[in-house]
C-alpha cells in the first residue's frame, strides 16, 4: 500500500466517532490558540495607553521672568491631558505615592514647585535645569515602567523645547538690540573718526605751539635771570639813591633857612658875579682865537678876578672883628659895612670857589694853549657850559631865594620819589626773583609739555587709525549681526529649539506590535500545532510496519497526514489573522506558501523526536522549541541575548523563519526567504530521512518496545 493512501486511512480513524471528529477539530484550531489569541493580545497595546491610570501631581508655583508670566507645570498638565497618553488623575503628592505603592496607579508623574523657576532661569545670572519626578513601581508592571520611560522622554523633549524656545527668542531679540546699538555704535564711530581727525590737526598746532612756547620760555626764563640781576643792581642803587636824596633833603632844609634871607639881599651882588663870568667866558669863546696870545693876559685876570672875590670872602666871612661894638651905620656903602653875616658866607664862598674855577679854567686854558692847541674844541665846550650856567645863574640870582624854596620843595619831593623808587625796586627785585623760580619752573613744564603734546600726537595718529578701523568694523559689522523680525525670529527659534528632529523612515514599516510579533508567534503556533497532532496521530504506521512496508513508505505515511493538518492550520490561521484581526501581508501569497514549507518542516522533524525516542522524545519536542523560542531574536535581538544563545541560533530552523516571515509580512528583499527555504528544505528532508532510518530499526521489536521503561 502506497504511503498516501496509508495516510488516508489513518485520517479516517478521525471520522468514526465524535470524540475523534472533535479532537481533529481541536488539532486544526490549537494554533489559533498560539497564534490568533496571542497576536490579538499584543496587538496593538500602545494604541490603548490611554486605559492605564497615571497620577499627575502639578506642585508647579509659576515664576516671572522679563516681564512674562511662565507657568510650565499648568502648559505640561494641558498638554498631557490633550495627548492622551495615559488615563490622567490629578491628585496631590501624598495621594499619587499612596496609589503607586498599593496599585492604583502604575506610575507618578511630579511637577515641582519650583519647575517654571528653574526654567526661567534659563535667561538670568544661574541657570538650572528643571526636573520631572516619575515614580513607578515594577511590582504594579515592568512593562509599563519600561512603556512610561519612553513616553516621559518625550513628554521631557517637549517641556525642555517649550523652554528652549522661550529662552531663544529673547536671545534673537538680543540680537536685533545688539544690531540697533551696534549701528548706533558705528555712528558714533564714524563721528569720533571725524572728531579725532579735527584732534589730530589741533594736537599738531599744539606741538608746533609749545615748541615756539619752549623757545619763548626759554627766552623768558634767560631774559627774567638778566632782568632779576639788573633789578638786583636797581634795587641796590635805589636804596643809595634814596639814602642820598634823603641825605641831601636833611641837608637842604636845614640850611635854607639860612641861606634864604642873604640870597633875598644879596642876589645883585650874586648876579653881577655871575655875569662877570658869563661874559668872562663869552669873551674867552669870543677870542678863543686869539687865545693863544691872550691866554696869559685872560688867565691874569681870571685870576685878579678870583683873588678879588677871594678877598670879599675873608674880608666878609673870614677876617671879622669879634671884640669892637657894632658902629653906628653908615651911609657910605664904600667904606662901611654891615656887620658880618654868616649866612651870607655859604653863596660867596660858592661864588669864590666859582671864580677861582675860572681862574683855574683860565690857567688850563693857557696850558692847553701851550701844551696842545688841539684840545681848544674841548675847552669851548667847557666855557659854553660855565657861561650857560654863569648866564642862568645871573638870571635867577635876584630870585635865588624863591628858587631855594622851589629847590628845596622839589628836593623833598624828590627825596619822596626816591623812597618810593627804592620801596618799588625792592619789591620788583623780590617779583623778579619770584618769577626767574616761576620761569624756571615754567620751562621746564612747558618742556614737558612739549614731549606730551608730541606723544600725544603720535597717539593720536595711532587712534586716528584705530578709530577708522573701529569704524570700518563696526559698519562691518552691523552688516553681519541679524536683526530679525517676529515673523524670522519665530521661525528660528523654533528650528534652535528643536534643532535635530528624527526623521524617522522605515524602510518596510510594521503598522502596529502585533505585526512585528507576527514572525514569532506563527512559527510558534504550527510547532505546537504538530506536536499536539503527534500527540494523537502515531509517527509511524503501525500496519505498514507490521506489514514490512519500506521505511520510507512508513515515515511518508507518518508524516503526510499531520503534514496534511499543518496545512489547514496555516489556511485557518492566516484567514482568522488577516480577516479577523487584520494582518496586513506585503506578499500574502508568498506568505501562505513559505508557512506550508514551514509546517511540513516542522511536521518532519516532530515526527522524527516522537518516531526515534518514543514518549521521551515529546519531551525533546517541547525542549527544541523552548530552545528556538530563546534564540530565534523574535522579540529582542539575538545580539542581546548571552553568548550561548547566540551560537545555537544558526543551526534552528525557526531563526531562519522568523527572518523569513519578517520579509514577506513587512517587505523587503526576498534573499533571507530563499535562504530559509532551503535550510527548512534540508532540515524536512533530513527528518524525514531520520525518520526512514527509525522506521526500519522499529519494523525490529526488542524487550525494550514490549516493556518500555516510560509510556506517555
């Protein structure tokens, strides 16, 4: 009998009674169970977050900054409770730990009282970060801790940009208020270039200035040392002079007292002298040509002339009788005179002494006529001079008495003028000395001044240029600094504030987690799906092994009916999936037809396990899958799981299935798909071939066979 038909028969055995008929029935539906009920309860769980309650305490007291009202903690809450993410419940801090802690809540989440202070902090002195308290509890659900990881971090992306933008667009506003100044700036550079152009000209004129003042304070400080020694020299001749004035003051009013009554009576006499010698003199000029022959005879009576008057002045002055009464007066002036006068004395004596001047005028004359007639010039302007002053004399002799009192009044103010001058000359030579020190002083400051004007001018030239920089670059820059408008800064603070955006893009996105658990779960579910069926179907046939069928027709009729059950789980399977649940399939028809190769893989190789170790060998079935399970990567990848995992991964068939599945569910290339349909193609056939091998060592009974040491 031919392995089909041996399979036929052994799927009749089903259809005798009900109870047969319902565990068939169980057989096609137990993958359902695996598959369709676990692919419905994970199938979209982030779509019902909203279900899970969550306590939200908002403690967040507000703050204030440039002037603005933040409220961070209350903008949070609203948009929390507009996302909905979680089934929100305000409650107080006490209230939300409490829940967390007997299960109320799965988890917490905590705005601080000072949230909106620290966040507004942003834009003072001390900025701090502001913090989010989350408490959950792993004893409620691990999962839900992980889930609300996520979901917070998000939630704190979204606070720190809500932040980020506050604080950005004051800083863009800083900017445009940076540009404004800066401009103005470069105004005020643009007139200070101009101002220190007109410094630059006036530091020039002013070098040149002081220069010419260093000369002249030089020339001030030489000229005030020589001035200071002449007022020296002044001084001390004023005070000499004013000694002698004062001298000849005392002097002249204490004898005009008495010289004045004999001038008043004895002017004619005087005048007549005078005249004498005046016209003396006159006649010496006159004849001064013929005073070579005459200087003798004018020098004799130069001299008579004197001895005459000499004469009058001892006869009246000198030889005058002490002891005789005075006579009685006389009427004859020629030979009776008064009685002697002292005071008359003085002006005779003058008169005396001017004669024999004369005389000894005359006699210097005739010797410089002997001696050296060239020296007559000199001696004309003698005798002019003795004759201008013999004439004056003679003119004023008769008024001698008021002139005395002029003279003496003059004298006096004179003397008077002479303190004063002396007084003034004591106090310049003090002012000069003062101001030789000052000048001094003077030159000496104006010579440093001079080096500061010329390094001041050096300094204004390096400025000059430094300010036609600043200048350059501040116009420069005002070019270069934004100034943005509302519309600009809203738009840039939103890109500053959320600079780096994820743009995520899958490749072959899967539409929800029941669909990325899909791979796992299938595989999973035809696996049981065949051991359950070995579980009522024998592996081996036992009227082909009775009979001495070929091992090959027995492990074909062992494994083409629940090879044939495989195939209408995947068919149910995938129709309740796909209709029901809504699997959505990039190549459904590819999908259908792997799953086939899949189940009769798996078919093959259940087969083998129950066919070579008898009842042991359910157990070894049940230990491969948890094995495959662990190392396939269908939830976590294979990478993250420890080593040993990692080495028994290529060698299962369902990581190659997995992979597979991935592909013709989600798309992408087919190269993992053909790569798996031979290694499931080699793993059937070598089941099978091992199943032949067990099948020809069973048509052989032992003791072993009779009498198992373990039935099941």
């Amino acid at each position: 009998m031919r392995s089909p038909k041996l399979a036929a028969l052994e799927l009749k055995r089903f259809g005798r009674g009900k109870l047969p008929r319902a565990a068939l029935v169980a057989i096609l539906l137990l993958p359902l169970l695996y598959g369709a009920l676990y692919l419905w309860s994970f199938w979209d769980p982030y779509g019902r977050l909203d279900r899970i309650p969550v306590a939200l305490v908002n403690d967040d007291k507000g703050a204030t900054a440039a002037g603005r009202k933040i409220a961070a903690g209350d903008e949070i809450t609203r948009g929390l409770r507009e996302s909905k993410v979680f089934a929100w419940h305000e409650v107080s801090a006490a209230e939300a730990r409490e829940g967390v802690e007997d299960g109320s809540y799965y988890l917490s989440l905590t705005m601080p009282a000072d949230l909106s202070e620290r966040i507004a902090s942003s834009s003072g002195d001390a900025p701090e970060t502001g913090a989010l308290q989350v408490r959950t509890n792993d004893a409620n659900n691990y999962i839900v801790g992980q889930i609300s990881r996520t979901v917070f971090s998000e939630v704190r992306t979204a606070a720190s940009t809500n932040a980020s933008r506050s604080f950005l667009d004051r800083i863009f506003i800083s900017f445009s208020d940076i540009h404004d100044a800066t401009a103005k700036a470069a105004r005020g550079a643009d007139e200070l270039k101009g101002g220190i152009g007109k410094a630059q000209k006036g530091s020039k004129d002013l070098v040149d200035g002081l220069k010419t003042a260093k000369e002249g304070s030089g020339d001030l400080a030489g000229g005030l040392k020589k001035l200071g020694t002449g007022a020296g020299d002044l001084d001390t001749g004023a005070q000499q002079v004013a000694a002698g004035t004062q001298s000849l003051a005392d002097k002249i009013n204490s004898m005009a007292g008495n010289v004045r009554p004999y001038l008043k009576d004895n002017g004619k006499t005087i005048g007549d002298s005078a005249r004498l010698v005046a016209d003396s003199s006159q006649a010496i000029r006159d004849n001064l040509g013929l005073l070579v022959k005459t200087a003798p005879g004018a020098a004799t009576k130069a001299r008579l002339a004197s001895d005459e008057l000499n004469s009058l002045y001892t006869e009246r002055c000198e030889n005058i009788p002490t002891a005789a009464p005075d006579p009685a007066p006389s009427t004859d002036a020629g030979t009776a005179f008064p009685g002697p006068d002292p005071s008359a004395c003085p002006p005779l004596k003058r008169a005396r002494t001017a004669a024999a001047d004369v005389a000894a005028v005359a006699d210097d004359v005739n010797t410089l006529v002997k001696n050296n007639s060239g020296e007559l010039k000199a001696l004309d302007g003698r005798l002019a001079t003795l004759q201008k002053q013999a004439k004056a004399l003679a003119e004023h002799a008769p008024k001698l008495d008021e002139d005395l009192e002029t003279a003496v009044t003059k004298i006096n103010a004179l003397n008077t003028g002479a303190q004063k001058v002396a007084k003034g000359a004591g106090r310049l030579h003090t002012g000069l000395t003062d101001a030789k020190k000052g000048s001094a002083t003077l030159n000496t400051g104006v010579g440093k001044l001079s080096t500061g004007a010329d390094t001041l001018d050096g300094g204004l030239f390096k400025l000059a240029d430094g300010s036609t920089e600043l200048a350059g670059g501040l116009n420069d820059g005002v070019g270069k600094i934004p100034d943005y408008d509302k519309t600009d800064r809203d738009r840039r603070t939103e890109v500053m504030a959320d600079p780096v955006q994820l743009a995520s893009r899958s490749l072959h996105a899967a539409p929800n987690y029941g669909t990325g658990f899909a791979p796992y779960f299938i595989p999973l579910s035809l696996w049981v799906g065949a051991m359950v069926a070995y579980m009522l179907i024998q592996p081996l046939n036992r009227r082909a092994l009775a009979a001495g069928a070929s091992a090959w027709r027995i492990a074909l009729a062992g494994w083409l009916p629940v090879a044939a059950i495989g195939l209408l789980q995947v068919g149910a399977l995938i129709s309740i999936l796909h209709w029901a649940i809504g699997l959505e399939m990039a190549r459904a028809a590819g999908t259908v037809g792997f799953l086939a190769l899949v189940t009769c893989c798996f078919t093959a190789i259940v087969q083998w396990l129950n066919a070579r170790f008898g009842p042991a060998g359910r157990i070894l079935v049940l230990a491969l899958l948890m094995l495959q399970l662990t190392s396939a990567g269908g939830t976590y990848p294979v990478q993250t799981s420890p080593g040993f995992f990692g080495a028994i991964h290529p060698f299962l068939p369902m990581s190659y299935v997995v992979d597979a599945l991935r592909r013709l569910i989600s798309g992408g290339g087919l190269g993992p798909v053909w790569q798996a349909c031979a290694v499931l193609a080699a793993f059937t056939a070598g089941a099978l071939a091992l199943t032949a091998l067990s099948a020809r060592r069973k048509q052989v009974w032992t003791l072993d066979r009779l009498h198992p040491e373990l039935s099941l």
